[in-house]
C-alpha cells in the first residue's frame, strides 16, 4: 500500500482539478478568512494546478529527506511508521484540496467547520504514532535535548504522543463551535502544550545527564 497510495493521492487531486477547473469562473477565491468569507481571489489555475504539484513535490520532499538525514540509519528501525506519517500528511493535503474545490465552487460543505477536524484527525493519529519514532533530523520533536540523547527523545516522544493526541482531540472539537472562538482556543491551547512539550525535553536532558 506505501508504495501506490500516495500515487493515488495525485491521482485523486488531479482529477478532482480537472473536473472542476471548466466549471470554474475565470477569478476565484484563494483564500478565506476565518469565518470561511473569500478575503482574496486569484486566477481559477491556482486553487486547481497548485496544490497537485505540490503534493507530488512534498511526496518527493518527504522520500529523499532520509537519504540527507545524518542518523538515516535509523530509518530502517521505523521504516513503516515513517511510512505511515508520509501517507497521513498527503491524505491531510488532499482532503483539504477537495475542500477547498468545494468551497471554490460554492458548495455548502462547511468546509471552514470541516477542515479543523481535519486537521484534528491527523495531529490524533500523528500522535499514536510519535512514540515509535527513532531519533532522526526530520520527523519528531527535535529540540537540542532530544537530539542529544537517545533516552531524552524516547521519554519526550512518549509524552509527546499524548499531547498530540490532544491538540487533535481539541481541534476536532473546536470544529464545533463558532469559527473564530475555535481558531483562537486552538492557537492558544496548542502552541501552549508545544511550548511545555520543548521545556519537558529540557528538564528531561538535566534529568538525564545528572545521572
């Protein structure tokens, strides 16, 4: 599956843009506020020819990574994790392209409602998978400490699997109130547990290195 599923993918927003890009009219929004109002608008090639050409290059972008990473050796350790996180944010960039057509479109999807549980989803599942995660430059959390010290990065990615799980939890419930309160409690509550999740690592370190 690893190895054509992400060939689906393009495939899947490729298509998608086909279909819709005849039916588009020749300016199209590009961009939506927080209460899913258009803000900016642009030619109808960018929301359809963009994000397909981008998803190719981010598969490529997350392929070759490895190759560059210093401890690559690592890779083999955790390769079908890794894997599955390459395939979970191309699915994440997919969906929210088909979204975003449907939006363009005028369709009544709430996809401003829609897309933070989305979102939610993936940071949920990017959670349960975190603590399989072996020590690498490109995937994790990779602060001075856990590069550091093997034991450092496998207690941070413990604990960092669950405040993951979180930020998805709350994502995919902040979907169901007013756009505006939603965005904001995410923001705030989410760049709070990554702040304390960087400062865990840290006390972790001392921990570790006292021994």
């Amino acid at each position: 599956m690893r190895k054509w599923y992400p060939v689906l993918l393009v495939a899947i927003a490729t298509i998608a843009s086909i279909v819709v890009y005849p039916r588009l009219p020749d300016r199209v929004p590009t961009h939506f506020d927080i209460r899913g109002n258009p803000n900016a608008y642009g030619p109808r090639w960018v929301p359809t020819v963009i994000v397909p050409v981008m998803i190719l290059a981010l598969w490529g972008l997350l392929r070759g990574l490895p190759k560059i990473d210093p401890r690559r050796a690592n890779y083999a350790k955790m390769q079908d994790t890794y894997d599955l996180v390459v395939n979970l944010i191309l699915t994440m960039v997919t969906t929210l392209h088909l979204l975003l057509l449907a939006g363009t479109m005028g369709s009544r999807v709430p996809f401003i409602r829609l897309m933070p549980a989305v979102v939610g989803v993936f940071f949920v599942a990017i959670g349960n998978l975190l603590p399989r995660a072996k020590p690498n430059w490109w995937f994790g959390i990779r602060t001075p400490w856990t590069l550091s010290n093997d034991r450092v990065w496998e207690r941070t990615h413990r604990v960092g699997g669950y405040v993951m799980t979180l930020i998805g939890v709350l994502a995919i419930v902040s979907s169901f109130f007013a756009a505006e309160v939603a965005f904001v409690t995410f923001i705030v509550v989410a760049g709070a547990m990554s702040l304390g999740l960087i400062a865990y690592s840290y006390f972790v370190w001392k921990h570790e290195t006292a021994k």
